[in-house]
C-alpha cells in the first residue's frame, strides 16, 4: 500500500482550504483506483478578550477527523466514473470559542462526503480532455476564487440559539464543508472557453438551509482567467432564517471576475465585482488584488496587496476560505469572532510572506477595516496583525503556529463589541494536521 498524495511543502491553511483529505492507494490497475481517505487536524486557542458579552477571555480546543474511501473506474473507453464516501467526526473542548459559538461541550459524527460523477476523458475530443463532468451529492462545490460560493460554512455549536445551530463544533477548524445535495455539470475542461451549471441544498441551519442554482462562463487563456457568475436564490427555511437571509428568496447576483499574470513573470493580479438584486434594493461586493513574488531574492518573498469592499446589506453567501490564511475570512480575529464579517465594511489588507525553507512558510498580514455606521450597527472599525509559520515536519505531519493583534477603535461599552474595552487583544492559535 502506498500513498497517492505527499504534503512536503503542501501548508496547513492550504490543506484546510482543499477539503480533500490525502488519499492512500489501496488498489489501482489502468482502469481503476480505491483510495483511503484519512485527515486529523487538532486546534489549541487562547483569546485575551471575548466578544460575546462575557468578561474576560477563552481558551478552547477543536479537532476533527475525516475518513473514508475514494476513487474512479474506466468505463472502457466511455469515460471515467469517480466518487467519495467519508466522515467527519468533529469537537470543541474548553471555554468555546471567543465569539461564543461554541460552549465546549460539541461531539458529532457525521457523513461529509456522498457523491458520484462521470467524466468524459477523451470521450468527446471537440470538448477537450474531461470535456463533460457531471456529479451530484453531499460534496464541495466552488465558484471561481470562492468570493461568493466556496463551500457550506459555518460550523457553529451549542453556544448559539440554544444548540439550535449546532454542527458538532471545531468552529474555527471549519470541520464540515460539504453542501448537502447538490447537481453539477461542467463543461469544457479547465483551458479555453469553458462553464458550468449547478443546484444544491444546504442542510446548515445557519445558512437558513439554503437553495440555490448557478452557472458560470469562463474563458483561461495563458494571461489569467475572466469569468462571469450567474447565483440565483431559489428558497430558506423560513424555521432558521433571519429577516437578512429571507432577502435571499428571488435575489439574482451577477459578477465579473478575472485572476492570472497578465503576462508578468512572478505577478498575480485578481478582481471580483459582484451585484446582488433583492429586496430592500442592489447590494455591491468587489475586490481588487495585485501580488508580486521577489524570485531572486533570498527566500522568495511574496507581497500583496488587496482592497475589498462590501455595501451595507452585502449578504456573503457561502464565502470561505480558499487559499490559505485570510481569503475569505479576513483577519483570525476580526473575520472568525469579533467582525466585520463579509458585509458592511472596507478593507486594506497587506500581506507578506517568504519561504526560508522548502517546507517552512513565514508571513505576516495586515487588515485595516472601516465599517459603515448606520442607527442600529456597532462600530467595529479596527486593525489587526497577524504573524503566522507554516512547517511541513513532513508528510504526516503540518504544523502552523500563529499570533494576532486586534486593535478595536471601539469597545463594548461605546459602540464596538469587544468587552473590557478597546485595548489591544492578543489572540494565539496552534493548529496541527496529521495526513495518514
């Protein structure tokens, strides 16, 4: 038995950000491949200051394992049939997290993945290589950079609506990601014009269990990538839905996005700008990202820097976390306790990181955000700074330390929410994956 996936430099807020679990071959043959799927990851946390109304600070733990099977069989010249079947079982131990979602006392194992698809391989040439993939079932589903669909988040616990909400924990960790049931069809492969359609069905009950269809348009050349998004609402369950997510019934949102080089060796460019029509009126979320890596220079530092901007009743949909620390929850603190949360808010990131070693990543990020005050909103204008290293001890085992500084300019008792005050919250996290 060997394995079919190696880490070396693979980071832990990359491997989070795939949600697929490394695989070991447990049989192939030309035609055929069974993989076991095998992924823990285990979390220690430590908040000075707490943001759900309760004095003093958190310390919590999370983990999570996921297992099961994987993996595809020729079907003799007519494509490829491919799927998955794994677990997730998921908890959250000490104080909850420092927004309060979690109260610690989260246990729950569940299916996570469930889907099968088909292929085309060279089936159908005009469409290219896999021309034609059409799935459906409990999986992932990804739109673009992930700005308005990336997966099925949050993973809230017994600390909110009296459980109601409750997924098994591990809240930061983001142990579950799968949509409940979902139907894709892409086609066109990965290079030139391609698109996709799709439906699915949240089963999160905050996400008011969401209904959804989509398609994009896409056209990749070797410059980079523009594309069109399609989301359309079809239905809540108006049993866990705010008055915020009942806006989603009907609601039409269209966005223009591109990412790639443009042409210039060790750049990145990238840019969103999407519009929501609901009720109440449009609402407009975009980003624009320009990153340059310094190859020559010792440790190949990378910069970035990106502005994004959310209206005031922006609804983020199923954003989350796409490639690695800070897309697209921006800041540890402020995008996963404290807020602005993806909505109401502008935002100036930095970002910088350099790679001393083949497995070793170290980066710093910089978030500067600026909420817009309405009668009823708090005031949740802040800087924050996070330091972060991110070491492959080797393939079996990833670690990433990280510490934040959050810095309110208000607290709980003139505007903000941040109890005790507006001084600076010193925010430390160890998150570990074990890929068997």
């Amino acid at each position: 038995m060997r394995k079919s996936q190696t880490l070396s430099t693979l980071a832990l807020a990359s491997l989070l950000a795939s949600q697929a679990a490394p695989a070991y071959e447990l049989y192939a043959d030309d035609d055929s491949h069974l993989n076991a799927d095998m992924l823990a990851v285990w979390g220690m946390f430590n908040s000075r200051r707490n943001y759900d109304g309760v004095p003093g600070g958190s310390t919590w733990r999370e983990g999570f394992i996921k297992y099961g099977l994987s993996g595809d069989q020729g079907l003799a010249g007519n494509g490829t049939l491919y799927g998955a079947l794994n677990w997730v079982s998921s908890a959250t131990w000490g104080d909850g997290d420092a927004a309060g979602n979690t109260d610690g006392s989260e246990r729950t194992t569940k299916i996570e993945d469930a889907y099968l698809g088909w292929r085309s391989a060279d089936l159908l040439p005009q469409l290219g290589k896999d021309g034609v993939d059409v799935s459906a079932g409990r999986q992932v589903v990804r739109l673009g950079s992930g700005f308005l669909i990336n997966d099925d988040g949050p993973n809230l616990g017994n600390g909110v609506a009296g459980g109601a909400l409750d997924r098994g924990g591990a809240y930061y960790l983001a142990a579950r990601h799968a949509f409940d049931r979902t139907a894709v069809l892409r086609l066109g492969g990965h290079d030139g014009l391609h698109g996709s359609l799709l439906w699915l069905k949240s089963d999160n009950r905050a996400q008011a269990e969401t209904e959804l269809a989509a398609g994009t348009l896409d056209y990749t050349h070797a410059l980079g990538t523009l594309g069109l998004t399609w989301v359309h609402g079809i239905d809540v369950a108006d049993q866990w839905a705010s008055d915020f997510q009942k806006a989603r019934e009907g609601m039409n949102v269209y966005s223009l996005r591109g990412e790639g080089n443009a042409g210039i060796d060790n750049a990145s460019f990238a840019f969103e700008y999407a519009w929501q029509d609901k009720r109440g009126g449009p609402e407009q979320g975009w980003y624009v990202q320009a990153g340059y890596t310094f190859a020559s220079l010792p440790w190949a530092p990378q910069l970035t820097y990106r502005y994004t901007r959310y209206s005031a009743e922006w609804d983020p949909l199923f954003s989350g976390l796409s490639s690695g620390y800070g897309t697209w929850f921006q800041g540890e603190v402020a995008a996963n306790y404290a807020g602005p949360f993806n909505s109401n808010t502008g935002i100036h990131h930095v970002g910088l990181k350099a790679t001393p070693l083949e497995n070793l990543t170290v980066g710093a990020l910089y978030f500067d955000f600026n909420t817009v005050r309405t009668r009823n909103s708090l005031n949740l204008d802040a800087r924050e700074l996070d330091l972060y290293a991110e070491w492959a001890v080797s393939e079996h085992l990833v670690i990433s330390p990280l510490v934040g500084l959050y810095q309110p300019r208000k607290g709980e008792n003139n505007g903000g929410n941040q109890v005790g005050g507006n001084g600076t919250n010193v925010y430390s996290q160890l998150t570990v994956a074990v890929p068997f």
